[in-house]
C-alpha cells in the first residue's frame, strides 16, 4: 500500500516558520504502535493521523514519544491539507473526534479558525522548582490543562529565556508555558513552551497551550480577542477569542512537502 504523507508549517504564512507538523490522511484505521512508530521515524514535534470517517474524521496525534490528548497546530495543519488537497470542500467544516472530545475547524478568509476547549486556571504550589528551572524569578504560576503556567516579567526574559529540561522533566506537569506580555505594538501576549517529558524539549508554536493562555490573558487585561506570538527560534502568529467554554485559535498555514510512503 502506498499512501501520501504531509508536512506542514502551522501558525505562520511562510515556510519554515511556524511548527512543523506531519499529516497523515489513513485509508484505513492502523493500530497505536505502527502510528507511533511512524510519528517517530518523521521525528516533528507531532505527526497527526487523520481517519475518514461517517460523520466528520477521527484524529489523533504523536509526539516522537508518545500519543498526546490535544495539539492544536497539527489540527491547524490537518484541517489545512483536507481543504488543500481536496478532501472537503473549502466551505464545509472540519469535524474531528479526538481524546479530547469534538473538535471543529472552519475557513476564516486566509485562516484557519479551531475551536477548542477553555481549560480552567487554578493555583500552584510549585513556585520555587518552577523558578530554578527556568532560571528565572517568576511574577505568576498557575496550573491549567496539565501544563504549569509561569508569566515573567518581560518579554526579553521568555525570549531569552535557556530552561534546564532535566529540571522540568521532574516536574509533575505534561510541560511548562512561559508568558509575558508583549512589547510589540498590537501584540497583547507572548509566550514559549516546552515539554520534555513528551520528547519536545521545546514546541515552536502551541495551539494547545493557547487553551490556557487565552483564558489567563482574557481575564488579566479584561479583553476576550487577543494577539498572540510565540516566540520560538521559528515563531509563529495567533489570534485568539475566549469564551466562558470555548478559546477560538485562529492561525494560518503553508504547506512544505508531500511524500509518497510504501510499506
């Protein structure tokens, strides 16, 4: 059998920016191993298996390590090349079932709009470890979606920021989100992640973390549409609505190369 597979740059407009994302659109359902096994040998920070399905696409997503419940640019980039390469049409919207419940895409002019789950913020006890792992003083930390969430003071400091990862793997979090608020005119927030207990030390650009990060920023500036950047090596550009249940992340998306796969 052979089948194609796409690599992706999500939340930017040109190649080789933004997060690179493998997509995979299955013929039919393959089993836990042989995906993780594939995510493995395309070794980005996720490859997304997209499965036609009755009513919408079953997906799920692969870290070079493990299996993950949510990433937000390789949907980005999955609902980019079932439009792009004619799998739906470009007014119909991109249902996706997933370990994290239903998830829609929609075109939105030249982007991409997902809807995903708001993920509460809560308090953290783990200031001091949190601190000496990322080398920093930090003005905040909370914890939300699995994730601790630590706002400095500057955006200078997440840019320049050089965590150690040994420290934040023994940290009983998924990964750490880092923030500030920007410097940049018409820019509200910026941010960094990184996940090394996942096998990505750092994620170029998070859609997901983006469940928190609206929901945080949307309640500390009293606004609920947001810009965002992440300030990665390769950076990557998101707007951002919040709702009481909801953060709409609306990106863009390019894509790099497609390769025929024989096994």
């Amino acid at each position: 059998m052979s089948s194609w597979i796409y690599q992706v740059d999500a939340f930017t407009t040109q190649p080789f920016k933004g997060n690179p994302a493998g997509v995979m659109i299955l013929e039919k359902e393959k089993d836990a191993v042989w995906m993780q096994a594939l995510a493995s040998e395309m070794n980005l920070s996720e490859t997304a298996f997209v499965l036609p399905q009755a009513e919408g696409f079953g997906l799920r997503w692969f870290t070079p390590a493990v299996e993950v419940e949510l990433c937000g640019h390789a949907t980005l980039a999955s609902a980019h090349i079932l439009w792009e390469q004619g799998f739906l049409p470009p007014e119909e919207v991109a249902v996706f079932h997933t370990a994290s419940g239903e998830l829609k895409a929609r075109k939105a002019g030249e982007w991409i709009e997902l809807d995903f789950p708001a993920y509460p913020i809560g308090p953290s006890h783990h200031h001091q470890e949190t601190s000496a792992a990322l080398g920093q003083p930090i003005q905040a930390l909370v914890e939300s979606g699995g994730n601790l969430l630590a706002e400095l003071a500057t955006q200078i400091q997440v840019q320049n920021l050089m965590p150690d990862f040994s420290a934040i793997t023994k940290l009983p979090f998924q990964g750490v989100i880092v923030t500030s608020l920007s410097d940049e005119k018409g820019v509200d927030f910026v941010s960094r992640y990184f996940a090394p207990r996942v096998g990505i030390d750092e994620d170029p650009v998070t859609g997901s973390a983006h469940s928190s990060l609206g929901p945080y920023w949307a309640q500390k500036l009293d606004k609920n549409e947001l810009h965002a950047f992440q300030v990665s090596s390769r950076r990557g550009e998101l707007e951002v609505r919040v709702t009481p249940q909801r953060v709409f992340i609306l990106g863009q998306a390019v894509t790099v190369f497609k390769a025929q796969l024989v096994v």
